[in-house]
C-alpha cells in the first residue's frame, strides 16, 4: 500500500501535507525522546573524595533509582556550589554522622 493510497483513504486530499504533518510529528516525538533520556539520569556524573566540613550547608543523599543504580550524595556548599561525593571513599563512610550534627539532611525517594 502506497503514502497516497494510505491518505486517500483517510479522506486526505494534499499527500504534501499529509507528509509535512508526520514528519512534524517524528520531529517532535523524537525531540521528546531526547529530552525525557536527558532528565532521566544519575545526577553524578563526576565525584569528588572530600570537602572542607566547615563549607558544607546541606547534605542530599538520593538512594538507587530505577534510571540510577547507585546511591549519590550531594553536598550543597556555602557558596551554593553543589559537589557530588563519592559514597564509597573513607572520608564520606566516616564523615556521615557528623553531617547530621551539623547540616540538614535531605532523603528525597523517587
């Protein structure tokens, strides 16, 4: 079955628009696709060993999610600046109790 038998039959008279439509269409779909993989993923991507404690304002730990299989912890500075640490390092293991003394811990499960 040909493009023009398929737009005749759904009563389409410009197969030229028909066609501009869809590829419209496509355009956006995979656009969506893109943007919604980009959203969509471990908010890590570098880690750090350690901070300066006395910088720290925040601690977030995000636990695994199902489009991230690890644990992250995010530490929002003094400045603002948010630094990723690795969960695994020494310093993050030993440091953890005193995070909550100090800063405002954030458990966000999604």
């Amino acid at each position: 079955m040909s493009l023009r038998t398929i737009a005749a039959n759904a009563g389409l008279k410009n197969l030229e628009m028909f066609l501009v439509d869809l590829k419209k269409y496509i355009n956006c779909m995979l656009l969506l696709i893109v943007i919604y993989r980009a959203i969509l993923k471990c908010r890590c991507l570098r880690t750090s060993q350690r901070v300066d404690e006395s910088l720290i304002r925040t601690v977030e730990e995000l636990p695994p999610r199902p489009y991230c299989a690890k644990d992250e912890i995010i530490v929002t500075l003094k400045d603002n600046k948010k630094v990723c640490l690795d969960p695994t390092h020494k310093f993050t293991k030993m440091n953890k109790g005193s995070y909550c003394d100090k800063t405002e811990i954030n458990i966000q499960l999604k």
